[in-house]
C-alpha cells in the first residue's frame, strides 16, 4: 500500500505544534497546557462558589430573622424551609377565609405540592 505525499508529509494531521511549542488542532486554536486547564478549573469553581454565596446572601435578605447574622449555610437552609412551610400555611388559611366569605380563589393559587404537604404538619 502506499501513501498519498499529505500523509507521509504529516500536513494532513488533525494536530500541529505552535512555534511555542502548543498543540494546534485541526482548527488552527492552540490547544490548552495543564496549567491553562488548571487556572479555568479554579476560574470556574471560584465562580461556582461565588454563585453559592451570592445565592445565601440573598436568602438571608428574604427570609424574617436571618439578617445580620453569621450566615451557617445548614442554618439558612433549614429556617428557610421553616418560612416557607409558614408561608403556605399562611396561604392557605387566606384562601379559606376568602372562600368562607363567599369569595373564589383561582386554583392555580389554592396548589400546594406534595412536598410541602409532607412538612406542614410537623
């Protein structure tokens, strides 16, 4: 068998070498050495982590009795659950008192998911 001159050449490989040394693929980008791997993965989980944060703090804004405090991730999460369940308790004893009154209340509002049904009773 033999080969056409692009093979034996080597002009037809998916992968050259830069001047600097690089791997370049087929689309003439540079591929990335360790270290540039490296440096995005931390990039990225930094930002992960940043996001994380961000998403607490907010939290800690929204829900009655966190701001200001030290923020324990465990604690935020589990007060917050607590407000939430009182949330629906509370929604669901408006929607109730509205229907007792002779009001209507749309069914979308009157959902509860059985998630939330599980942690009402306590």
């Amino acid at each position: 068998m033999s080969s056409s001159p692009s093979q034996t050449s080597g002009s037809g490989d998916a992968s050259k070498a830069t001047p600097s040394g690089q791997a370049v693929n087929a689309d003439d980008k540079p591929r990335l050495t360790e270290e540039e791997k490296k440096q995005n993965h931390i990039a990225s989980e930094q930002k992960r982590r940043q996001a994380i944060r961000e998403g607490f703090d907010r939290l800690t804004e929204l829900v009655p009795g966190l701001e200001g405090q030290g923020r324990s991730e465990g604690l935020v999460l589990k007060r917050t659950v607590d407000y939430m369940r009182d949330q629906i308790v509370q929604r669901q004893a408006l929607i109730e008192r509205i229907e007792q009154a002779g009001g209507s209340v749309d069914p979308k509002y009157k959902k509860v998911s059985p998630l939330s049904r599980q942690g009402l009773g306590r």
